[in-house]
C-alpha cells in the first residue's frame, strides 16, 4: 500500500509524435487505457474536456452529459474515480491567440464556453476539480495584449466560472512559457495573487507540475511547499525536467532526485492526500519506446515516488535537529545524501 494515491491522464500514454516527426506507437483506445491504469496502480484518471467527451462542440449539451455519463460508468466499473477536468484552450481555430485573454471576443466566449462545459462534465463525473492549464494565454509579440488587461481577464474568466457553479473549484495549473512566449500565470506566487483577486479566494488554488517550476528557474519543493503553506495546493503534476529547455515530461525524479526527494519530503510532511488530494504524474513516455513497453514511465514514477516516500518516512528528524543546533549543514547535506544513496 503506497501513502499517496496516484492519478494520470490518458495523453500520458500516447503514440510518441512530437514538433519533428510522427507517432511512432499505436493508438491504444481509452477503455482499454484505463483498464491498465488500473493494474498498475492509479487511481483516478485526470480528463481534458474532449478526452471525456471528444468532438463536443460539435455536440448539443445533453449529448455531452450523456457521453459523460458512459465514461464514469467505465471509470467505476475499473474502479478508479476522475480526478479533475480541464478545458482544452490550445488546439481549436479559437485559441490561436489565447483563450481567456485572446484579443478577439469570440474567442474569449469560446473560452468561456469550453470552461462551461468542463464544469458540466466535471459534474457528470463526480468530481468537484476544474483545472486551468493557461497554454496560450500569454503572448508571442509581447506588444499584442495589453499586459494588464490579460491578467484581468483571467480574473473574471475565473469568477465567471465560480459564479457558474457554486462547489467547483478552480486549479491553476503556472507554466512560464511553451507553447506560449510569456505567460500570464507562470508561477505558485501568481496562482496565489489570482486567487486573491477572485470573487471566492476559497474556490481557487493551484496544481504544481515539477517541469513547470523547473523552467521557471525554480525549485518545485519550493513551489509545492509554497502552495501548502497557503493551503491551495490541491493537485500537483509530478514529473522531472531537464534544465531550461521545452517541457519534457520526463518520468519522476529521474534528473533531479534530491528534487524529487525534497517534493516528496514536503508533501509527507504536510499530509498532502488527507483531503482526498491526488498525485498526479504528468510524465510521457520516451518517443523510443515500443508499443508493448509504454506504460514503462508511469510504473517507474510510482516506484520511484514509493520509494522516495519511504525515504522521507525514516528521515532522521533528530540528526537534522543536531546539525541544525551545531550549524553543521555541510553534515546534514551529507545525510541526504548518504540517504539517497542507500548507504543510510
Ligand atoms: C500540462 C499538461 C496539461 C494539463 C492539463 O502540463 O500536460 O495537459 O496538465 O490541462
Ligand atoms: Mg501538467
């Protein structure tokens, strides 16, 4: 039995095409998707809007609720509950330029519309998470929004939505850049300011993906840690990264295991999960991998995230205490050390 429960989204298993070539694995069908989750140890399942229920706008809102229905029926006949939806902002002709903060007000109604949808979905599933991946909501000509203005319309985006629904909560999910230039919310501390200046700070907190703060320049304990201490850390996105370069989804810890650890230290110190909350790993498989091994980076981030809980479960609190009181801490570095190394 593993402390945390562990959540995934079906694009984590996908056919491995990226910016430079094509799909390299074959479509796996979601039924059959979920079912494996299963097996291999997640528990919910995180959604975009059209991966519950693909083709919506071309669906009238009953169609969708029924589609949604199917789903949570195949989601409890495996056993595995649904963790939150998110609006897909990025890939329909209405996004060019953004959803929430486009400069054209079709597009912003389109916007609003997805979220709409998303949050009739997410009631259909039983589940009370919307989450706000902000991909093009930013600039690529930093002359083209008026910078102000964008973060004002995110605001009211936001509170369109609480308005909307009176339980749903509102999860802001900061990227910096990629595939946008500059992003309205790249961090934590923006989260937390949005929050703030919505019409229920209550309803509105954040999702932490590890890459993300990573190509912010940021260390994603910090980010985490900084997310509990405001008490709106409600998801997070474990994954690992590669320094400053496109978002690489890399299996957990795998780059930077006193990172991984240092995530995982904070969140056992804080009981993250006692509210329900899910660990969610946003992790892709390397496009090299075959067909019959691409589930490979998902059983490895759970592995590697048990193991580093029960690191951060034998921690020595009292040791760290000494090197504390004798501001040794070159000792206490060693310690970790010594501790990921298996030698402790
Ligand atoms: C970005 C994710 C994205 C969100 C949900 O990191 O892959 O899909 O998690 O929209
Ligand atoms: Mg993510």
């Amino acid at each position: 039995m593993s402390r945390f429960k562990y959540s995934v989204g079906p694009w984590n298993v996908h056919e491995g095409a990226d910016s430079f070539g094509p799909s390299v694995r074959k479509t796996i069908e979601f039924g059959r998707k979920i079912e494996t989750f299963k097996k291999i140890g997640i528990d919910a399942i995180q959604f975009h809007d059209d991966d519950a229920v693909p083709e919506l706008n071309d669906l009238t809102n009953e169609q969708i609720i029924a589609r949604a229905k199917e789903v949570r029926s195949l989601l409890s006949n495996n056993g595995l509950a649904a963790e939150f939806v998110a609006p897909r902002l990025w890939m329909d002709g209405h996004t060019i330029d953004g959803g929430f903060t486009s400069n054209s007000e079709k597009d912003r109604e389109f916007a609003m519309y997805r979220a709409y949808r998303s949050i009739d979905i997410a009631n259909t599933l039983g589940c009370d998470k919307i989450v706000l991946w902000l991909a093009r909501e930013g600039t690529l000509c930093y002359e083209s929004k008026d910078p102000v203005l964008a973060v004002h319309r995110l605001v009211e985006a936001i509170n369109k939505m609480l308005e909307y629904d009176k339980n749903i909560k509102i999860l802001i999910e900061p990227k910096p850049n990629e595939p946008i230039d500059r992003n309205v919310c790249p961090t934590m501390g923006h989260v937390m300011a949005v929050s703030a200046a919505s019409s229920d700070p209550s309803r509105v907190g954040g999702l932490l993906e590890s890459a993300h703060a990573i190509l912010a320049g940021l260390d994603p304990a910090s980010e985490i840690a900084f997310g509990l201490a405001m008490k709106k850390l409600w998801s997070v996105h474990l994954n690992d990264q590669n320094g400053m370069r496109f978002d690489q989804d890399k299996s957990f810890a795998v780059e930077n295991l006193r990172q991984g650890f240092n995530q995982i230290k904070v969140l056992v110190e804080n009981n993250y999960g006692s509210n329900g909350e899910f660990v969610g790993l946003d992790v892709k498989a390397m496009r090299t991998q075959k067909d019959e091994a691409c589930y490979e980076h998902i059983k490895n981030s759970i592995k590697i995230a048990n193991m580093l809980t029960e690191k951060a479960e034998r921690y020595d609190y009292k040791y760290q205490q000494k090197c504390v009181e004798e501001r040794n801490y070159e000792a206490l570095e060693m310690y970790v050390m010594e501790l990921l190394m298996g030698v402790k």
